[in-house]
C-alpha cells in the first residue's frame, strides 16, 4: 500500500509490521498547505521476497471545495470563510473510508479561502461560473465528512459605497464525499440577500461534482445575517 504525498502523516502499520493500516490526517489551516492525497494498493497480493515490479492504481481520496459566481450585484467580495467544519480523519487502508474524529468542538477548524486577485471584484464583465477562489492555492481539500451542525459559509461583501457586510449560509448536512469537488455558486442580491446554490452533477478528471444549496434572507441595514431558512 502506498500514499502521496508521503509527509504531514501519522501511521499505524498492520499487526506483523509489514504494511499501512490507517493514517490520522488534520487539515492544515493554509489552502496552500493543505493535502490533495492519493492513496494505491496492489490489485494482487504480494507475498515473500522478490523483485517484481507492482503496478499501483492511485486514487483521491479527499474532499474539493471550490466558490463560483452566481448572481452578484456589484461590489467586492472582500472574504469567504468555511467556519466549523470537521478537520481530522483517520483514514483506513482496508476498506478504504474515513472515520471523522468528532467527539467535540476541538475537531472542528475555520477555514479562509484565498480568493483570486486577493478581493474578488464582480463588474459587469464578470462571468457566471467564474471562479471567486484562486485556482492556484485556493481550492479547500478537506476530510470527507457529512458537514457537522454549526458549520457556515461566512461571505464578507461591501457593495459600492456602502460598508462591509458578513453575511452567513449553513452549510451543515451537506455531503463532502470522498474524490467530490462540491463547487458552491455564490449569488449576492442588492438587498445583501446570500444565496448559495448547486452547479450541477458533473464529471471531470479526478472528482465528481456534487450539488448543495442553501439560501439565506433577511439581511437588514446595519446587522449581520446568520438564520438559514430554505434548503
């Protein structure tokens, strides 16, 4: 068995010492740190010793998070933050899932997203489904998990002329499956209404893309919003 890359672990090896059981991964804070990993096992068992080469089929085994443009009035998105999702798995060689350690709060971490140019600017030119996080170090690769209760997309916004707003989405429930890109659609009314909404089950290189939607209303003048109310 194998994995890549090979630092950032803790492993645990089998009861004879001769092969990987298990690794304890946290996600790192930094997107530009964290892992996007692949593990391989041989498809024949490998016995005794010898010199034969073993072909190894590698496949992702984390969770992508990325954030497109869906309707936005304009202004600057100044900051999105993933807030109180789970940031520790150990992941089994054998049957090749994760178990989410859970017991409590100290497994839980926030997350910001680098976005691209640093503050996303959205004009008139600015295309639905372009990506707000910068593609180089900005996609979130996380620990597969059913999102726990709490956990939110915190989306700083600043219309022009106007002051910064944090507005707030649930996120917890969704499904973060392992080797799934969930790309969340962030759309921003000129009443500072969030709304975050699927693009669509769609197949690329590595992952597949997995819908989620949650709306967000009641954004007043001068207060934050955080009371999900449609899923």
């Amino acid at each position: 068995m194998a994995n890549a890359p090979a630092d950032g672990f803790t492993p645990k090896l089998n009861s004879d010492g001769t092969a990987l059981e298990s690794f304890t991964y946290t996600v790192p804070a930094a997107a530009a740190d964290q892992k996007d990993i692949v593990v391989a096992k041989p498809e024949d068992p490998v016995s005794g010793a010898n010199n034969k080469s073993v072909p190894l089929n590698f496949k992702h085994i984390m969770s992508a998070v990325n954030f497109k443009v869906g309707t936005i009035a304009h202004g600057k998105i100044k900051s999105i933050t993933l807030k109180g999702v789970y940031n520790t798995g150990i992941y089994n060689f054998g049957n090749g899932q994760w178990a989410i350690l859970n017991q409590n709060d100290s497994h839980k971490s926030d997350y910001i997203v680098p976005l691209a140019g640093g503050q996303f600017s959205v004009g008139e030119g600015t295309a639905t489904g372009t990506f707000i996080n910068d593609q180089g170090t900005g996609t979130l690769f996380m620990i597969p998990q059913i999102v726990g209760e709490g956990a939110t997309v915190e989306v700083v916004f600043a219309a022009p002329n106007s002051n910064d707003r944090t507005l707030t989405a649930s996120i917890a429930g969704d499904d973060w499956g392992k080797d799934i890109v969930t790309n969340y659609t962030i759309s921003i009314d000129e009443q500072n209404n969030l709304n975050i909404t699927p693009v669509g089950k769609l197949l690329d290189a590595h992952y597949i893309i997995a819908q989620v939607e949650v709306t967000v209303e009641g954004m007043n003048d001068g207060g934050n919003v955080s009371n999900p109310n449609q899923w």
